[in-house]
C-alpha cells in the first residue's frame, strides 16, 4: 500500500474529533510496523494519526476493540488509586460518527489517540537498573489488568506465542525443505527436536489450569515504555496492537530474551553471545515488585521458562523461515535468519545451564 500524501492525510484528520483545524503534520519514522503522524492542531493540542498495517493485523477494528478495552480499564483504576488518567494508558479518538477508526477509499485503515506530552522515548537498556525499571513497568501493566476477563480479547495475531503450533511448524518446514537448506542445518534441526518437550509447556499449562490467562503485550520492550522527560519514571505503556489473551510468562520471557542478551539477535560471533543471568534477575526483581502480589505460585516458579521458552520459540522461527527460503522476516543477507536462530540457540543452551539458579532466585523473591 502507498505511503499516503498531504492531502490524504489532511482528509484523515478531516474523519477524527480532533479539537480543531490541522496546523502542522510531521511523520514519525521511528516504527517499522505502521506509518505514524504526530498532528498539531490550533490551540497547540496534538494527536497521534496512525495507518495500522493490515497485511499483519487482519482485523484492525478488533484490534481498536481490545486496546479500547484494556485502556479504559486501566485509566478506571488510575483513577481509583489517584494515578495520572492523562497521560498513564492511551486514549483513543473517535471519529465524528463514533467509530475507533476508518478505512480510506485505497484500503487503509486510519485510528487515533491524544499525543502523550512530556514524556520520552528510549531505545535501548543501559544498566540493570534501567531492565530492573522495564521489568516493574511490565509488571505493573500486569497488575493493572489482573481483574481483567483476558477472554473478551481477541487475539490479534492468532497462535502468536504457541509455541506447540510453532514446532508444528517447523517439522513441516522441514520436511518440506522449499529452500533446499534443510542438509545444510542439521545440526540446529537436532537442537530444537531434542527440546520438543519444551515446547508445549506453557501452552499445556494454560489449558490445563495451571497457569491463568492474562492480557498480554507480546512486545515488552524499553521502546515501548513512555517516560517522564524529568523523572524518567514510566509513565505510559504503549503499542498494544498485540495486546491479547495469554499467559504473563509470554511478557516476562519476550523481556528477557531480548535484554539479558550480551549481543544483537544478528550477531554473527557467537563467541560474543552469552545469556547475562545478572540481568534476568534485575528484570525478574522489578516485574515482581510491579506485579505486586497479583502472580499465582506457579506463575512466579515457571518464569524462568517464560525466557527459555520464547528464546526457543523465536529461535525456532527464524530457522523455520530460513528452511522456507526467508519469506516472514526481512533479511540483509543470505544467511541472516540462520545466524539469528544461531544466537538464540546459544542463548538457550546458557539458560539450560543457570536455570537452577534462576529458579533458586525467583523463589527466593518470591517469599519476601
């Protein structure tokens, strides 16, 4: 779909209440997902105009009916505890006729939301006390919604963190080796069929019971936390087009995957790739705190293998693409998604081996 001009633009603001007429359009190229435009209006107010990629997200008036949800039910209990309903949850804008978005005459699909103020945005984590922050913010997004029925989601990307279908998957990739590749992997093959097991643990615990089903991010990063320009204290949890039914190991383990990392999930040298346990423990310490008593006992004993499971899962993902000749991820060179299932393979061959002592720690947390 073409990237829209001025006056395409200008006829989407047209559709939105916005408090008055358009002064000022500027693009926001920071995500890779949808086409962002922060717009000032008279009177200084600005929003956030928004394109949600539909090739992704199939059904973007579903996915407007989830965050609408969540947000309100946030901003009730912000309001209850005296929180800031401004700027703490996002708020979504209507169009004129009541809507929580529009479809244009080529097929895009425009919402809105009041532009967060006085707030920054970071992109990457700095200490552990930076990841310990990210973990309580994650956590108390958990919090917040512990009273939420999780069912009323939908699911905006269906099967996103099942990882029982993934491997599925995956031994069909496979076996059906479209990239001709399959002889050249055998190796990381072996490593992800020794796991099977693992795969179908969170999955088997929430149908069983044994873990409960939550709203879930599914995109926990420090990005897409908004801070506070003066105190650096998080403010607002944004991008919740993946918000959904799941289970809370998902948000902790997408965290951990990402930030107790000694490298890039691209880097070539292995030898530079090392699960940091330090890290996991600053994030597992803060996301405790931010959850506030709100996990169940086994909740708080399988968090370890939320980050096991997702780093097994992603790296899964990435050689089932690399097996189907790259067609779901962007790569830069031929090799590329082998070289990051690589790095995620070695990162959980690491967590393999601290994870009795990271249990011993969430326990240990987990009883003060």
């Amino acid at each position: 779909m073409t990237y829209p001009n001025e006056q395409q633009i200008l006829a989407a603001c047209d559709r939105f209440s916005f408090s008055g007429a358009v002064t000022d359009i500027r693009a926001n190229r920071t995500g890779h997902i949808n086409s962002t435009f922060i717009i000032t209006v008279e009177g200084g107010k600005r929003y956030t105009l928004q394109i949600l990629n539909t090739s992704i997200f199939k059904d973007p008036m579903g996915i407007m009916e989830n965050i609408l949800a969540v947000t309100e039910h946030i901003r009730a209990g912000l309001a209850a505890d005296g929180g800031d309903t401004e700027r703490g949850t996002l708020r979504v804008v209507r169009t004129r006729e009541g809507k929580l978005g529009y479809t244009d005459p080529d097929g895009r699909f425009w919402r809105a939301y009041e532009f967060v103020e006085d707030v920054v945005c970071r992109l990457t984590v700095d200490s552990s006390e930076t990841f310990a922050r990210v973990g309580e913010a994650f956590g108390d997004f958990q919090r917040r919604l512990s009273n939420f029925d999780a069912s009323r989601l939908i699911e905006s990307i269906p099967n996103f963190h099942n990882t029982k279908k993934r491997y599925a998957d995956f031994l069909a990739a496979v076996e059906r080796n479209a990239s001709g590749r399959a002889h050249l992997v055998q190796d990381e093959i072996k490593f992800i069929t020794d796991r099977a097991d693992k795969c179908s643990l969170i999955v088997d615990a929430l149908a069983d019971g044994t873990l409960p089903l939550r709203v879930t991010h599914n995109d926990t990063k420090l990005s897409n936390i908004l801070l506070d320009e003066v105190t650096e204290e998080a403010v607002c949890i944004i991008d919740l087009d993946t918000v959904m039914p799941g289970s809370a190991l998902y948000d902790f383990g997408d965290s951990i995957r990402a930030g107790a990392a000694s490298a890039a999930e691209d880097e070539p040298d292995l030898d530079k790739v090392h699960f940091l346990p330090e890290m996991f423990k600053a994030y597992a310490r803060g996301f405790i705190k931010g959850t506030s008593g709100n996990l169940t006992p086994n909740e708080l004993a399988m968090l370890p293998d939320g980050g096991y499971i997702i780093t097994l899962e992603t790296g899964m993902r990435f050689l089932t693409d690399y097996l189907d000749g790259d067609v779901y991820f962007h790569t830069e060179y031929p090799d590329h998604n082998l070289v990051r299932a690589r790095t995620q393979f070695k990162l959980v061959a690491e967590t393999e081996a601290y994870m009795p002592e990271l249990r011993a720690f969430v326990k240990e947390l987990a009883e003060q």
